[in-house]
C-alpha cells in the first residue's frame, strides 16, 4: 500500500509536501527575518532544506522569494517557478530553473507538478519584483492543491474537477489587514467550497509580521483559522478544515 502523503506548515507559503517518495518545499522563507517582518513561531529546523525533491515558487514578493532562504538550498535542486521568475532565480546559482505557466507541467519523480492560474497582480511597489503569480496541482497516488497567493478567480472551480485531497489555501497575509489579490478567511472558504477537496490547510498566516506590531495588535496573528474555521461550517461543511501551527504537520490517511 502506497503511504500516505504529509504534509508540513512551516510558515507562511512555505510547506514540505511529502508524496510517493517525492519531497516538496514551496516558497522557503527559512529566516527569523524578512525585512521589517519578524517571524513568530518556530525556526525552520536547518534540516528541513536537506534532500529537497524540488523547490516550488509561486511568484517573486519578497514573502514568498526571498533570497537568503534559497541561498540555504542545493543549488543544484530543480526548481518549478511562475513565469518571469527564471532570471532572478538563476543569478541565484540555480541550474536547473523550469518555468511554469497555466497548463504545463513538469514531472519530479512519480509526481506530477501542473502550474495552475492564480489571481494576484503585481502591486508596483518599490523594489518589488515582478514575475506572474501562480498555483501548483502536485499528482500522484494523492492530488495536493497549493494555491500559492491569490484571490478567488472564475476557473478556481474547475482546479477540483478531478477530486482533491488537501488544498493548501492562504487566508491572510504579512500585516494588519489584506487588500485585493488575497484569499481573507471568508473568501478561503468560498474557495473550499469551489473546489471541495477532501481537507484544507490553511497557510499564509500565524508567520510574518512587522516588528513591534505584535504586542499591539496581535489579533491579525492568530484569529485568522478560527475565523475561517467558522466560515468553512457556514459555507463548506462538506470539507475537513486542518488547522496546523506553523511547525506542525498532517498526514493523508
């Protein structure tokens, strides 16, 4: 019998997907710091980066690039990006850069890694890098959805046409409130209702946070699963909601 897939929230849009003997790492950010963002939770342990299958970026922001993390990898691991990322993941020292639009896909042992279309634009801030956003659908003996960072969009529904296992969908962001081109709890469970997978992780939240704010305002830090926990029975009650800790981990039994 094939073992199960795991699944590990590190933080943020990072997770370690482990399937069909494949190991999985989306978007590492392995650092106490991101700019002004302080990281609350566990450190990634060092050994996390180790042994990596393939690296999973979705888009370039900082959050979700960040440089010095990827610095921490082989620079020999393939890595699976949005469109727009190559050249700046190849200054980085990476050889073997696959770039990934809506549809294609590209195989990383017996699983199946198809770039799925995401809603969330570039904002045109200073500094920001810009490449396309998008999700990633991992097929194996089990199916993963990663939405990456995006808000709800017309084809979202049409990701879950064959059945989904674990969807892995934000439902926050870095700060004290979110704006366009992000799922908040609410809009992630309307998502988990379009696709009605097996389970949900929510991700991108619980992780980075600007210095100082927490003390202050520490509500954006930790309400935002029990809010969408609460949307899921309203509006997805079909769906199991899994909400782990930045560090935990589930399996697909």
């Amino acid at each position: 019998m094939t073992e199960a897939a795991r699944v590990t929230y590190v933080g943020h849009a990072t997770v370690l997907v482990e399937m069909d003997g494949v190991r999985l790492l989306t978007d590492p950010v392995l650092r106490r710091r991101v700019g002004p963002l302080r990281r609350h939770g566990p450190t990634p342990d060092p050994g996390l980066a180790e042994n990596v299958d393939a690296v999973l970026i979705s888009h370039l922001h900082h959050d979700h690039a960040d440089a010095p993390s990827l610095r921490r990898l082989n620079r020999g691991v393939p890595v699976l990006a949005s469109p727009g990322a190559g050249g700046f993941l190849e200054d980085l020292g990476f050889g073997d850069v696959r770039e990934l639009a809506p549809g294609e896909s590209a195989g990383v042992g017996g699983v199946r890694v198809t770039a799925t279309e995401a809603n969330h634009p570039a904002r045109g801030r200073r500094f920001e890098r810009a490449s396309q956003a998008v999700g990633f659908d991992l097929t194996g003996q089990q199916r993963i959805y990663f939405a990456g960072d995006t808000d709800l969009f017309d084809g979202m529904e049409g990701i879950g046409g064959d059945g989904i296992d674990l969807a892995l969908l934000p439902i926050w962001g870095w700060g004290t409130s979110i704006g366009a081109g992000h799922l908040d709890p609410e809009r992630a469970a309307r998502a988990a209702a379009l696709l009605s997978p097996r389970a949900v992780v929510p991700i991108h939240w619980g992780t980075l946070y600007p210095l100082g704010l927490a003390r202050f305002r520490p509500d954006p830090l930790r309400s935002p699963p029990h809010e969408f926990a609460t949307w899921m029975r309203a509006l997805a009650p079909q769906v199991e909601a899994r909400v782990l800790s930045p560090g935990e981990a589930t399996s697909l039994s």
